[in-house]
C-alpha cells in the first residue's frame, strides 16, 4: 500500500513529455520486442511499426540478464548495430534498458535516443547513482521503471538521482509490482502507487507498461484502457513479428498488426469538459467534501470510545485483543457491507485498518500506564 507523504517535489523543471516523445496518435506509444534476437527480426520489427502513427520510439532489450543464467541474455552490442540501422532506415527513435556506465557508454556510441532503468536496477540506489554519475552532463532521455517491491518512496528517489545529475527529459514506467499472492497478473498493477508518483511529483510524466503487468496478451487491451482512463501519459508495448518464436517472454508480446488494432479499440477521454459539465461535476465534489468530513468526525469519535474502552480493560485487567468480539463485528459489518451494495473486499481492508488502530491505541493506553500487556 503506497505511503501517502506530504507533496514535496523538487523536479520543477522536467520537459514536457510532447517535446521529447513525439506521437501522431492520441496518446504516445513506445513498441519493440522484449529482445533484440536478430538483424532482420529488429528490422522487420521497426519497418512494420514505423506505419503507426502513434509509435513515437522503438524499443528493445539488448542486454536481459534472466534469472537464471541458463536463459537467453541479450545479444549486447550486436544488437546496437541493428538499432541504428533500425533508426537510420526507419526514422524511429531507438530505446533500450541500462544497468550499467559501461549500458550507458555503448548505448550513446550506437546513437541510442533514450535510456530506461529497469526495475531490478531501480530498487538498488548504489546502481542507480553510478549510472546517475555516468549520465552527467549528456542530453539524453531516460525512464525510470518502478521498483519490483511496491515502494513509492524508492521509485521517487531514483528518479530524483538522475535529476540531480541534469537529466530533464525524465518520465516514470509503471510496469506493476511483485506480489506475493496467486494473482492473474505477472506484476500486479497497484494502480494507487502510479497514482500517488503523480500526486507527489505532477511534473514527472507516468507511462503504463501492459505487457509486464499481465504477463499475457489477453489482459493488455483491458489495463491500456484503465492506464488512459486513469490519466497515465503513454503506453509501452512488447512487439515481435513472430511472438510465438520470441526467444524472451513470448506470451506477452504482440504483432505489429495487433499493436494496430489494440490501439484503435482504446477510448481517449478528455481529463475535463465544458463550462456545464464542470459546474456539475463541482457540486458532486461538493458533497464528496462533505461526507468526508462526516466520516472523519465519525472516524475521531470512534477513536475516543476506543480510548474509554482501553482504560476500562485497563481498569479491570481484560485482554486488549478478543478474537470473539473481532469476528463478530467482521461477519455483521460485511453482512450491512454487502446489503448497502458495497464491496467486501474493499470494506474487509478497511475494516482491518481500524481494527489495527483500535489495537496500537489500546497498547498505548497499556504501555503509558507501565502496566504489562495483557495479552
């Protein structure tokens, strides 16, 4: 669950993503196979997707350490070779991952137009600040995937890193978090942390990766569509004209021909309307302003009996914790939850949210007074 801090965001001066990820479509596209596997598998990639209007880069991974060692890695500077033939012949600009100075160093030699930090790179911030080093006084774009653990804080501070080495071309990747849980997803999307990147930092432009969440090609149209609905800034896509050979992570790659019809069948909504329909929707937030002022004072004086409930246990020696009372309160309160037409899920979380508060406080109670826990 994303760490809800105070808006403190010192990236002020980040390019607009228009000036430097240029689309003719409605909405920025970055397309390329998982893998660079050969010369004419790159070329016939960027040649199919240069017809696309709203393909603003081509993108490839030329070094893929697995993880196991067994697996294909990458074709390293080989596959720079074919890049630039790629970009020369095509016009498309080039991208590939980094997780190096040594990344760093040959990619630009190749005449590699934008960089991305991958997610395992992310997560180490020794990794980051030496590439961060190596990115010192360049021109150049750079992405920044999120971390594989659902840490917002970590994912602002790599990004943070290469402001401060001069990077201005900067944009975030949202390409889902692992988690523990049996979940359709190959990385579940947490929607809320891309959500809360933005909060924090409104400057740093949030790209959504469906290929790496899903980790299939059935889910990819769905999660595109919920990326633009939520305000995401482009789309990053696995392209390969033959996905079923692809040598990397071939059930999540698509035709150029299915990019194409992908695309087409996404929905570009406005983020606002008209005079009318904003003066509407401003009366409604009016009312969602007020319920939530109810529920906060709602919220307080349930606190304060906790409190009074607390020092009566306290009082009379009775255990913080009873697992009947606990059980009893779930079932009845699920049970209104799901007359009222409310999730149970989402009302079984927030419930668990209260009931741990109501515990830390009774500790409280129980820890000032110098008494043991009575547990």
């Amino acid at each position: 669950m994303a760490t809800f801090a105070p808006v403190n965001c010192e990236l002020e001066f980040i390019a607009p993503l228009s000036s430097w990820l240029v689309s003719q479509g409605s909405v920025p596209v970055i397309a390329g196979p998982c893998s660079a596997e050969s010369e004419m598998q790159v070329l016939d990639t960027a040649r199919a997707l240069a017809f696309n209007p709203s393909v603003a880069a081509f993108r490839a991974g030329v070094w893929k350490p697995r993880t196991r060692p067994s697996g294909f890695e990458g074709m390293g500077e080989d596959a720079l070779r074919w890049l630039k033939l790629a970009k020369d012949e095509t016009g498309l600009k080039t991208m590939v991952e980094v997780a190096s100075p040594l990344h760093v160093e040959l990619a630009l030699r190749y005449g590699v137009d934008m960089l991305w930090i991958g997610a395992r790179t992310t997560v180490n911030p020794f990794l980051v600040q030496e590439i961060a080093k190596s990115l010192e006084g360049l021109e150049v774009a750079l992405l920044v995937k999120n971390p594989v653990n659902p840490d917002p804080d970590l994912w602002l501070g790599a990004i943070e890193r290469f402001y401060q080495s001069g990077i201005r071309k900067l944009a975030a990747v949202h390409r889902g978090f692992s988690f523990y849980r049996k979940s359709p997803w190959r990385n579940a999307p947490m929607w809320e942390l891309p959500i809360e990147l933005k909060r924090r930092c409104p400057s740093i432009p949030v790209i959504t990766d469906p290929s790496h969440i899903c980790g299939n090609r059935t889910m990819l149209a769905s999660v595109a569509q919920k990326a633009l609905d939520l305000e995401m800034d482009g789309l990053m896509l696995e392209v390969h004209p033959h996905p079923a050979t692809a040598l990397t992570d071939k059930n999540q790659q698509i035709t150029p021909g299915e990019l194409s019809e992908l695309l087409a069948s996404l929905v570009v909504r406005r983020p606002s309307g008209d005079q009318r329909f904003e003066m509407h929707l401003e009366q409604m937030r009016s009312e969602i302003d007020r319920l939530d002022v109810e529920l906060m004072e709602i919220l307080a004086r349930r606190m304060e009996v906790i409190d009074e409930i607390g020092n009566y246990k306290l009082t009379n020696r009775i255990t913080i914790l009873q697992i009947d009372r606990w059980r009893e309160i779930l079932t009845d309160r699920l049970a209104r939850a799901e007359s009222l037409g409310l999730d149970r899920q989402f009302v079984a979380r927030l419930l668990e949210i209260v009931h741990n508060e109501s515990i830390r406080r009774q500790e409280l109670i129980l820890n000032q007074s110098g008494s043991a826990p009575l547990l």
